[in-house]
C-alpha cells in the first residue's frame, strides 16, 4: 500500500462528495489522525489517514504556497 503524501494546507479532491455537495477539503493538521475542513460548508473533520487516504483522488498543493 502506498503513502499518499500531504502537507497542511494542500486541497484534497475526494471521491464521493460531503453531505454538503462539495468534494474539496483542505488539510488543517496531520499525523495519525487527519483534520480536514470541508471548503464547501466549513465543517471540520478528523478522520484515521488510512480512512482518509482511500477517499482520496487527487491532492493538489496550494498555487501560492499560503495556507
């Protein structure tokens, strides 16, 4: 199984959408446990990376390197 690799602040495109309807979240904390925040609702989740990293399609880093 490969490591996804992602920093704070990178925008992960997930597979299925939040309830909210939007698909994007950005990464607030990482560790073990993953905090993402919904860009759609503004709801933030913690959720195990290996959860987490199987939802994912696409990361994609920030264009002007802020958070």
């Amino acid at each position: 199984m490969n490591v996804i690799r992602f920093d704070v602040g990178d925008i992960l495109e997930m597979k299925k959408n939040h309830p909210c309807g939007d698909n994007r979240m950005r990464v607030e904390r990482v560790g073990s446990d993953i905090r993402v925040i919904c860009l759609g609702c503004g709801r933030d989740v913690t959720v195990p990376r290996i959860k987490l990293e199987k939802g994912i399609k696409k990361v994609t880093k920030p264009e002007n390197g802020l958070l």
